[in-house]
C-alpha cells in the first residue's frame, strides 16, 4: 500500500465515523434518550443557579454532590 492510498483510506475512515457519529446524535434526538427525560422544574432550577453566586460551592465528594443534588 502506497502512501497516498493509506492516506486515501484514513480520511475515508475518518468521513465515516463522524457520519456514524451524526447518525447516532440524529436517532438520539428522533427517539427518546436511554436515559429518560428531565423534569421541567430540575432543569429549570439548575439553570437559574448556574447563573446565580449560590452556584460557587466546593464538593468534598460524589457523596456530598449527590446530596445537594437530592436537595433539589
């Protein structure tokens, strides 16, 4: 195999996994997510504390995360 056929054949595989990627990203929006949806008030609260001084905590652990994560 040549150089130029090596390099032929690499961006053909490149080419295909972004469209095998696309086509993953399109089926996931068409169909429902594995991991199910999000309420409406979670999202909404996290986005409003994302943008608020409350959102400056330090976690210590997944535990501690998780917790604050309950709380909501």
């Amino acid at each position: 195999m040549t150089h130029a056929q090596a390099t032929t054949l690499t961006k053909r595989v490149q080419t295909l996994h972004r469209e095998v990627a696309l086509l993953r990203s399109f089926l996931i929006g068409v169909t429902h997510d594995p991991e199910g949806d999000y309420r409406q008030s979670f999202v909404k609260t996290i986005r409003r504390r994302t943008v608020s001084s409350e959102s400056r905590q330090r976690f210590l652990g997944k535990e501690a995360f998780l917790a604050e994560l309950k709380k909501i």
